[in-house]
C-alpha cells in the first residue's frame, strides 16, 4: 500500500491522488487503505516518511503576527531539525538528492503541506503565493543543508536564536516584503 | 592518490594538507603526484571532483561593485549551474547528502575555494567573514537545492535575470548589509 501510495502521489500530486485509486493501485480495498492510515493526509506524511506532522506544528506558525512570521517560520524549521525529527529529515534529504521520485514527493511535501498553508494566509494571488514560497523553501532548504549536513560554522553551531535573527529576515522579505518574483 | 588525496583534505582540510602528506598516505613519490596533478590547488579540484574551477570563474565576480557583489554571485552560480557543470554538481551534492566524509570535503571546498574569496575582499575580521560566508552558503546552497534538485516552480523554470533579481538582494545583505551574526 504504501509503495502504491508514494508511486500515486509523487506522479499526480497531493490533490490529484485519491485513496480509492491508491487502493486500487494496491489492488486493495479501500477500506483498508482508510482502515490502516486514516485520512489522505495521513497517508501521505506515512509515504513521505515525514519527519513531523504540520498539522501539529503549523498552527503555531500561523498564529504569529505577518510581520514575524519570517521568524516564526525560521524559528519552528529550527525547532524541528534541532529535535528528534533530524535522523528522519537528514533520510528524507538523502534519499530525495538521490532519486528523482522523492524529491518530487519531497517537493510536494513541502509545497501543498508547508509552503502553501505559511503564504496562503497572506492574500497574493496563487500565481505570486508560488513564486513567494518558492524563495522561501531555497532559503530554507539552503538553512538545513548548511547548518544540519555539511555543518558549516558559525551556521552549525549557532544559538537558534541567532539564527532567527539572521535568517528571519530574508524569508520575511520573501513573504511579506518587496520582491522581484521569479518568472520565465 | 585520489583516494590518499580525499581522505587527507577531509581530515586535514585544504590549508592543512600537503602534497608530500598525501604522496605518503599514498606510498608514492611526491614528484608523481605533482607530475599527475600539477599543484594542490588542481589535485583539490581533482579529489572533490569540482564541477568547475573556482580560479577560472571568481575574478569575473570578484571584479563586481562592493554594492552589487550579491548579484554577481547569484549570477555566477547560476551560470555554473544553468551549464554543463550541472550534472557534476548534483552528483557531488548527492555524495555528500550521502557521506559525511563527502559533506566534509564539499565543505572545504566552497568554504576555502569560493565563499573565503568572496567575503575576504570585503574587510570584515576573519569571524565576521566567517559568518557571513556561511550565511550566503546557506542561500545558494538552497537556491541550487529548489531550483535544480526539487524543482520548485516557478524558481525551476524562471529566467536567470529574475532569479538574481529575486536572491541577489539576499546574498548582498548576507556580504555587506546589516545582519546579525549567527553565533553560540
């Protein structure tokens, strides 16, 4: 099942894919799929093999003023990746840099289960809400990669803080601030 | 060698190794390894199998305006990337996500071979320059990461000019512009 569930939501996406063609897929019973995962959701964070689940942790991201929210989001990266989510996350990296199927599951982890919910909540139109959060995960990604993997000082060694207070300001410009958007 | 070559500059470091270290690490002549490789500089390339030649495309971004050295960078890399070092490149990524020893030498390599050379012209105290530096690690790293691993859209698909555009005032803030310092 869960091989048929990775293999459905890495080729049509997170909102194209259904239990019922997952289940399928599985030459299963749907309700067996629902029996042993739950939800879509819950599927999809057991196939991505999720670090942390953001429906736990986002909230607290959302409820952080817009003009913080750049903190608020470097802050709870930082949070996860400092805690017991890092062996999982550092496998999920590994394993996305080296096949194509996973990063796009990665990616579509990141875009319709972080990224999209963090801007969705500032009005652009869905066109700009892409590009922002496009920028945001290079910065991002680019945070947990010098800091957790090739362990770059100062970066790996830092007080959290301190680097919410560095890097809380580039994401705040790419969500809330004066941007030019990348475009073809 | 190459392998006496890899292990050494993970150990040691760029600065730390020599030639005659890895010859004897090697059980060769250091006469040999010179004839194969020419200098340490190029025997460096050689072990972390460089997709390009920092020496060949730095004095181009080193020429840039102290104000517009962000962009500049962001130009270059995407250069590289855009071009037909991308293949080296996600191999290489791909080997250190997979290997610290690997994550080690990466690090050497853009800490000594590009991001020292940037930010050593912009007369900081080496501290200083060594956050900085790690903090535009941080951003490229991620741009390379989005753009050309996940590829998140539109950052994928989008003009070069817009990419600068959009990460250069990042990086410029990281090199010349206010920030805090990520620190213990």
């Amino acid at each position: 099942m869960l091989a048929a569930a990775r293999a459905t939501f890495a080729d049509r996406g997170f909102d194209g894919a259904t239990i019922r063609g997952i289940a399928t897929a599985a030459g299963v019973d749907p309700a067996l799929v629902h029996h042993y995962f739950g939800s879509k959701d819950q599927l999809f964070l057991a196939a991505v093999e999720a670090p942390a689940d953001p429906d736990e942790l986002l909230p607290e991201v959302l409820a952080a003023d817009r003009d913080v929210l750049g903190a608020a989001v470097v802050r709870m990266a930082l949070r996860v990746w400092d805690g017991p989510a890092k062996p999982a996350g550092l496998a999920l990296i590994r394993s996305a840099v080296g096949s194509e199927w996973t990063a796009k599951l990665l990616r579509e982890f990141l875009v319709s289960k972080v990224l999209r919910r963090v801007v969705s909540t500032l009005g652009f139109d869905p066109d700009e809400r892409a590009a922002r959060a496009s920028l945001v995960a290079s910065q991002l990604i680019g945070m947990v990669m010098a800091r957790y993997v090739l362990r770059l000082e100062p970066l790996a060694s830092a007080a959290p803080e301190s680097v919410v207070a560095a890097i809380g300001p580039t994401v705040q410009r790419y969500l809330t601030g004066d941007v030019v958007l990348p475009a073809p």
